[in-house]
C-alpha cells in the first residue's frame, strides 16, 4: 500500500491530466491526414579521396518523395534530408551507382516514398596537381614597361586529365592607366577559366609594373 500511494496515487490528479492528454495528442495525430512532399537535395559523396567527378553540370541531385503527418511535412527543410553516396572502391572512368533508401537520411516521423534518380551516372577521374605559371593581365600600359608576378607559378587540382590541359593561370584584370613610375599592386586574384580545375596556392598575388631603362 505504501508503494501504491507513493508512485501511483501520489500527484494522482496531475497524474491522470498528463495521461489524458498523452492520448488525445496521440489521436489528433493518428487521424492526421498522410502528406507527400518532394525534397530536392545535393548528393553528399563519402570516401571521394583521390577522385574527381569530371562534370560541367550543377551538383548532382536527388529528389527525395516523403511521405507524412501535414503538421511535419509542411515543416521540413532542405537540411532535415540528406543523400549519400559511397564512392569507396571507385575506380576512374563512367561509372553507374544505384540510389537506395539506405542512403537516404530522413526524420524519423516520415517515410521515403521514391527516389529520383534512382540511378547516378558519373564519369571520375584521379586528382592530379601541378604548378603552371601565371600569366598577368594589364591594361594601360605599353611596352616600355615591364611586368612581374610574384610568384610567378600557381599550385593548381582538378581532374587529371583537364590539369594536364592547362599552361597557364591568369589574374584578374588590372588597369594600370596613369602609371609613370614603379608600381605595385597586392592581393590581386589567381583563376583558372576551366571549372573543374581549382587554384590551391597562392590564392593572390603581387604584380609589380617597372619602366624598362633605356635603351630596352
């Protein structure tokens, strides 16, 4: 008896509003309508080390059809949804993944419905690096100056064979226009017009502009 009064009968009033509340929560959600909702996300690849997905397009994307109570539903986010894909093993060259619901990460309270696609077409390559020089781009000026870049080469990645590609690295446009003595500019950007190869260093640079001596 003392048992029951301590953990039953104790608060017994409280007790019994917090259960009859429990069930009527539980009711208003059980005869909630089910709600489809179609939830596009990036694709995350896992394990990618030394691979690079050679592709001009956007990235890749899933769109992920869930299925569940309107009150959730109407409140997921982009976030709350994530797709994976394993790329351990991969080896260079087109390759094709399947998308199953096991890759797919969503909250608890809902149900995947569909995937699509449920098919990924890839086309990989190694990652290779190399350094290339950078070549400035100045307007204003004539050929009685001269023009230095410090440094004069970019440590540039991407996938092997469009790194292989490349010569050169350019800066952005500078416009020296007025210029009649040695002049330097700093912080001036490195890119590369290929998308897939990236800048690794230096990210900027310093292009100094010098009169060349006479003579010259």
């Amino acid at each position: 008896m003392n048992w029951l009064r301590k953990f039953v009968f104790h608060n017994f009033g409280l007790k019994l509003v917090s259960l009859l509340a429990a069930v009527l929560l539980w009711m208003a959600v059980a005869r909630e309508p089910a709600t489809e909702i179609a939830v596009n996300v990036p694709i995350e690849f896992q394990h990618a080390d030394g691979l690079e997905i050679v592709s001009n397009a956007k990235i890749p994307q899933a769109q992920i059809l869930v299925r569940g109570p309107a009150r959730i539903v109407r409140n997921l986010a982009q976030s709350d949804v994530h797709a994976t894909l394993d790329l351990a093993g991969a080896k260079p060259g087109e390759r094709t993944f399947d998308l199953y619901a096991r890759q797919i990460q969503i909250p608890q309270d809902v149900e995947l419905v569909e995937i699509v696609p449920a098919q990924l077409h890839l086309t990989l390559d190694r990652t290779a690096q190399k350094e290339v020089p950078i070549v400035p781009r100045v307007t204003g000026v004539d050929e009685k100056y001269s023009l230095k870049v410090t440094p004069a080469d970019v440590l540039i990645a991407g996938p092997e064979q469009h790194v292989l590609s490349v010569e050169s690295a350019l800066t952005d446009p500078v416009d020296a226009s007025g210029v009649s003595a040695t002049t330097t500019f700093s912080g001036i950007h490195v890119y590369m017009t290929d998308p897939l190869v990236r800048v690794v260093r230096p990210a900027t640079v310093t292009l100094t502009l010098a009169p060349k001596p006479l003579g010259n």
